[in-house]
C-alpha cells in the first residue's frame, strides 16, 4: 500500500461495514417475517458489496484486513440474511404463516424442514473459503456468486410477498421447490460451473460479449415482466453458465 492508499484505505473498510449492517439488519428482519424489507436489505448489501470493491480499486486502497472483512461481511448479507429469508418461506409453506416460535411448537420432523435452510450459509461459507483461496477466480468465478444465491431468495420473496398472482406464489411455496431450490443452489455455490463476472475493465464489445448480452436481457426481462424478471434474471445467469460450459 503506498502513501497516499495509506490515506484511503478506510473508505472501502466502511463501505464494507455498511454492507455488514444492512445483511445484519435483513437477518433480523426475515427472522421476524418482514420479507420485503429484509430483500430490500440484501439488495442494499449488494449494492455496497459492489462499492466497496469498485472504491478499493479507484483508490488503490488494498488491504488484508479488507479483504477479510468482506468475507466476513459476505457471510451474513448473503449467507445468513437470505437464510433467514428461506426460513420465513418455510414455515408459510407449512403453517400459511409466519411464527416466531416456530421452532419450539414444530413436530421433530418440522425442525428438520425448518432448519435445512442452515445448508445456505454453510454452502456459502465454503465458497467464500474457496473464492479467497483460488487464484483462478480473479476475472470470473467458479460457482455460483454468492451475492447471487441471496438475491434469488431475496427476489422470491419479494415474489410472494408483492405478487398478484397466487398461482406463483403457491408454486413458490411449495415445500418440495423450496427444498429443490435450496439444494441446487447450495450445490451450485460449491461446484466448478465457470461463471461469468459482470465486472467490466473497458467499455468494448470484444471481450464483453456475454456481459452486454446479459445485461440486455436483464433489461428487457424488466421492461415486460416487472416484478417477476428479478429471479428469472439470476436463472437465466445459471442457465447462461451451463449452456456456456456445455458447449465449451
């Protein structure tokens, strides 16, 4: 770090605490049911998960205490919170509601259901772990991001929550897609799949061909299905991957 990094290096530290505070604040809120608020959360995080990464580089402000602390930071907003997101879906999927104690009034087998959504920070806290440590992952990723996997829980409960179509909402619920969507994208966060980064270092096409593409579709997926594009974005992310890889 140079002398004038030296100056800087707190701001992307901060940014990176705000990042902490807002996945902390979604815990609390999905624990307590809140669902759009707690995705609002998590988006949030995201947003300064971006920032704190983009400062680092414009300030050449690298640090190992950063770098840790984004971890760290990681692991809650986008481990735990949607977690905490998934355990809420859960229990309406199995009492059409949302109960603070339903932990302590669930039948054993119901603990079991309820506390499988624990397989999302776990599987997350390996990928961290396999992120900071593969030196193969500096342009692109292998894995599922793990910003990711929180955004496509926190879409679904934005989904449900905000929905006017009962239908999707009753297939969202159901405690085998739940269950279904929990494995995969636990299994996927942990795998090989290379996955393309959307951080661009220049503004042309060679070299940014899926990205572009992505970020198109991105856009017309809004335009014509609004509220519903947001978790047909991220499957559309793993299904890019997967035809990539195949036809490599």
């Amino acid at each position: 770090m140079n002398k004038l990094s030296s100056y800087f290096f707190w701001v992307p530290n901060f940014i990176t605490a705000l990042n902490l505070a807002a996945g902390s604040m979604a815990v609390f809120l999905g624990i307590e049911g809140q669902l759009v608020w707690a995705a609002c959360c998590i988006v949030a995080a995201a947003v300064f998960d971006f920032l704190d990464g983009m400062a680092a580089r414009l300030l050449h402000a690298y640090s190992e205490i950063g770098k840790q602390l984004d971890s760290l930071a990681d692991l809650v907003s986008f481990g735990l919170a949607p977690a905490a997101i998934l355990m809420s879906l859960l229990q309406l999927a199995m009492f059409e509601n949302i109960r603070p104690l339903a932990l302590i009034e669930a039948s054993p087998l119901q603990w079991v259901f309820l506390l499988s959504a624990l397989l999302v920070p776990i599987a997350g806290a390996f990928r961290l772990a396999k992120f900071n440590l593969d030196t193969r992952q500096s342009d692109n990723f292998l894995g599922l991001p793990i910003p990711a996997n929180a955004l496509f829980y926190a879409s679904l409960a934005l989904v449900v929550e905000l929905g006017n179509h009962p239908a999707i909402s009753k297939i969202i619920l159901s405690r085998f897609n739940l269950l279904t969507i929990m494995v995969l994208l636990s299994a996927l966060m942990i795998s090989e799949l290379p996955m393309f980064s959307m951080k661009v270092k220049h503004l042309k096409w060679q070299g940014n061909q899926v990205r572009f593409l992505f970020a198109g579709l991105c856009i017309v997926l809004l335009i014509l299905l609004k509220l519903y594009a947001f978790p047909l974005i991220i499957i559309s992310y793993i299904l890019i991957a997967v035809v990539s890889k195949l036809a490599a």
